[in-house]
C-alpha cells in the first residue's frame, strides 16, 4: 500500500496477508500490503480468473442492494464487510434514497479503522468490529441506527466460506433470522465446491492456508449446503445460482469464463411475513 498509514491501527501486522486485504488487491484497490499483494499474485497464478470472480461479487451486491430498496428496505447490515472500496453498500442504496441507513461489521481493524474514515460526516451509517458469532453485541450496536422492528436487509458475501462446520454456521445463521423482522432480506455469496474449478480451487485453497498458517482456512461448500444457510428464507427467483447468474443486468455482469461465472455462489432470501 502506498501513502500515508497512520490510520492502521498499531496492533496490525502488515506482513501477514489477510483475506478482506487479499480481496482488495483483487478489486484494484489500494487498501492493502505487500504480503496481501504477494498472496493474491500467487494465487492468481493458480485461478486466474479470480480476480474476475472478486468484480462479479461486487456487481452482485450493487443487484441485491438495488432489489432489496425496490422492495422498500431503507436499512441495511453488512456482516464480513471488508474493506471499503468502490461500489460501497452504502452509496449504492443512499444514491437510490439518502435516507437509507447502512450499518458495517468487521472483526478486522484494518477495515474497521478505514470505515471510520470513509463513513466521516455521514450519520446515516455506522461501524462495528465484531465477530460473526457475537450476534447479540452486532444487534444491540446495530439498534443505536437501525430500527429492530423495520425490516433489514442483511447482506454477508464471501464470508460464510471462512467459518468452519465446527462453528455450526447454520445455526449461526438462524439466530440472524431470528433477531430480523418480518420481511428482511438475506443476501449472501459463498464460494462453490461443486464447479469445474474444483482442482485449481482446492490449489488454491491449500496456498491460502499455507500462507495464512492455518489461520482464515477457506472452507467450499456444494450447493446443496451452502442452500442450508437459507433455511427460513423464501429465495427469491432464480435462486441460488452463480454470482454472474443472479439476475444479470448486462455483458458486464458475466466473465467470459463460464466457470467463473459459478465459482461464487449467490442468493437471495426473504423472510416471510408473520402469519
């Protein structure tokens, strides 16, 4: 990363790569260190087309966001945000209606610290380092800006794949369903066990692990599994399908390689109404 960094915090160690940073240098951005920089190289080296994976994910956040204000949601939580960069959940929905509140969970305080920047000036939305797990503490910091009794639209992308079976993510995920009103949405992308690109991936998830020394362990999941996160949710159309298949809105929503195309897997849920 070039420029100033005083804003890192000083608990931070730059030489280690970290996943949100990986994915930044994917992006293009410039949020992240030489370590991240030298995993993303080698891993592009074995997936090329992962670079063009980490854009699809981006476009399909701007969909999801724009379906969920269409269908009213004016109030947003991002658990596993990341780093911000370009398309941000935020000016996506606040561009569609600047009276949309956006709340972002992180546990890593590179991102968090750079959030706080970003998010200067802007008292529609907020930032808060937590796990995934602690569920309560992101609800009752998520209440001081969104409303718990209005519908919420929940967006976790390219996070679930980083919790192990261990953690019984599918529970984790039924205590957010639970704490969510009555039609809020669930948007979420995970990366698929199942495609053609199983080889290179399990490559390239070995490199990952290695590199991260066990820490931050990739964990691909078939569709059939990563379909469980959505229990409680009704999907909407067309389902759980590839990054690039969730309702495209044009050429650059696709990779020219199919297979990337599905190595993301990509949904959307909504919580339906109480009888």
């Amino acid at each position: 990363m070039t420029g100033e960094t005083s804003w890192v915090p000083s608990e931070v160690d730059t030489s280690v790569p970290n996943p949100a940073r990986v994915y930044d240098f994917w992006l293009d951005g410039d949020h992240n260190f030489a370590a991240d920089r030298a995993l993303g190289e080698q891993i592009l080296k074995i997936m090329p087309g992962i670079r063009d994976a980490a854009r699809l994910n981006r476009a399909f956040l701007r969909r999801a966001a724009r379906h969920m204000v269409d269908a009213g949601i004016r109030q947003f939580l991002d658990v596993g945000a990341g780093i911000p960069t370009v398309g941000n959940l935020h000016e996506i929905v606040q561009q569609a209606d600047p009276s949309c509140r956006v709340v972002y969970v992180d546990r890593e305080p590179v991102a968090v610290a750079h959030s706080e920047l970003l998010l200067q000036g802007n008292d529609r939305c907020a930032v808060i380092q937590a796990d995934l797990r602690d569920v309560d503490e992101i609800f009752a910091g998520a209440g001081k800006l969104l409303d718990p009794g209005q519908p919420t639209g929940l967006f976790m992308l390219l996070l679930l794949h980083f919790v192990p079976d261990s953690w019984d993510p599918v529970s984790i995920l039924a205590r957010y369903r639970e704490r969510l009103a009555p039609g809020s949405f669930l948007a979420l992308t995970h990366v698929a066990a199942d495609t053609e690109s199983a080889t290179e991936l399990g490559e390239a998830v070995q490199v990952y692990t290695t590199q991260q020394n066990q820490q931050n362990q990739p964990f691909p999941r078939t569709q059939e599994e990563v379909l469980r996160f959505f229990d409680g949710f009704d999907l909407v159309e067309p389902g759980l399908v590839g990054c690039a298949l969730w309702n495209p809105e044009g050429a650059g929503d696709m990779s020219d390689d199919p297979a990337i195309n599905v190595l993301p897997y990509a949904g959307v849920g909504r919580k339906p109404d109480s009888p």
